[in-house]
C-alpha cells in the first residue's frame, strides 16, 4: 500500500489539502503527520488500518484527519517562511556585492540597446526608404508588429530597472524602502479618504 491509496479516503474524511499531498511527493511528510494525529504507526497500512478499526467512529478519524491538516497547513507555512526569509537574505548578500557582473549587466544593458540596436534598424530601415530598396521596406512593413512587440518588451525592462535602480539608490540614502508605482497609488488613496 502507498500513501497516494489513502487520498480519497482522506479528502472523504474532511482534510482535502492532506489528502492531495498524500498523493504527491511530500506524501510520506503528510502521511507521518496523518499518522501521529491517529495514534499510529507512520506507514500507509497502519494509517488505513487505523481509519478501518474506527470506521464505527468515524468522528474520531475525521478529526484526527482534520487536526492533521491543520499541523500540514503549519509546517507548509513555516517551510514558505523559511523560503522567503533565505531569498531576502540571498538578495540583500546580491545588493551588497561589488560584483562587476551583478553592477554592470543593466547598464550595460542599456547601452547596447540603445546605442547599437535602436540605431542598427533606424539606419537599416532609413537606408531602405533612401535607395527605395522595396523588398526591404516591405520586410519592415511585414515584421512592424514583431518589432514593436520586441522594442516594447526591450525597453519596458529597461523601465523597469531604471524605476527600479531609482528606489534602490532612494532606499539606500534614507535608510528606508521606497515604494513603488502601487505604493504610491495606495498612499494617493489613502489620503483622499
């Protein structure tokens, strides 16, 4: 027996979130805390052995079953805390860095996009329309949409790094965050009501 035959019979006794992870791969973490919360031994045949015997008293393992949701909503919620905290602490070491690479990508980023590419098609499509190279223009014409979608995408992160690059330097002279554009049109609510 394996801990995904138990699923339906879990989800049946009121503790759906449980029951679905039985069926996953943190199954075993589920069915150990399944298990404690009925007074058994942590391994599928005795969790379903456990359910059968008090199929009578069926009150019993439907709160055993939802008391151990409950435990698997917590630790969840402890190993996202866990995660979270572990990304801030990576992303504060990334700010304080003086790596080249983590300082100079956007900047350069920046650079290139609009000193190489953005003069590279004005000039190619300038050079078209000047000699009337018609395939060309047509080639422009065709690929206009694929072009704006490109230099939309392109210059909206730059935007966005320019927006915020500006909150990071802000936050680092006043030694608080700044918020961003939602931020700012909550703070814009708020003091109209």
């Amino acid at each position: 027996m394996e801990w995904g035959d138990l699923v339906k019979t879990v989800i049946g006794l009121g503790a759906p979130v449980l029951g679905q992870a039985l069926g996953g791969p943190l199954g075993g973490t589920a069915g150990r805390i399944l298990a404690d919360a009925l007074g058994t031994e942590p391994t599928p045949a005795a969790v379903n052995g456990a359910i059968v015997e008090r199929g009578a008293d069926s009150t019993f393992a439907a709160e055993a079953a939802q008391k151990a949701e409950a435990e698997w909503a917590a630790a969840l919620a402890q190993a996202a805390k866990a995660q979270v905290a572990e990304v801030g602490a990576t992303q504060r070491a990334e700010m304080a860095s003086g790596d080249l690479v983590q300082r100079w990508w956007r900047p350069l980023y920046a650079l290139e996009l609009s000193l190489i590419e953005c003069p590279a098609f004005a000039l190619t499509l300038l050079h078209a329309l000047w000699v009337g190279h018609g395939v060309g223009i047509a080639g422009f014409g065709t690929l206009s949409g694929l072009l704006m979608t490109y230099f939309g995408a392109r210059f909206g992160v730059l935007g966005v790094y320019v927006s915020g690059r500006t909150r990071e330097k802000q936050a680092a002279t006043t030694g608080e965050a700044v918020p961003g554009l939602v931020g700012e049109v909550i703070k814009a609510i708020a003091k109209r009501s």
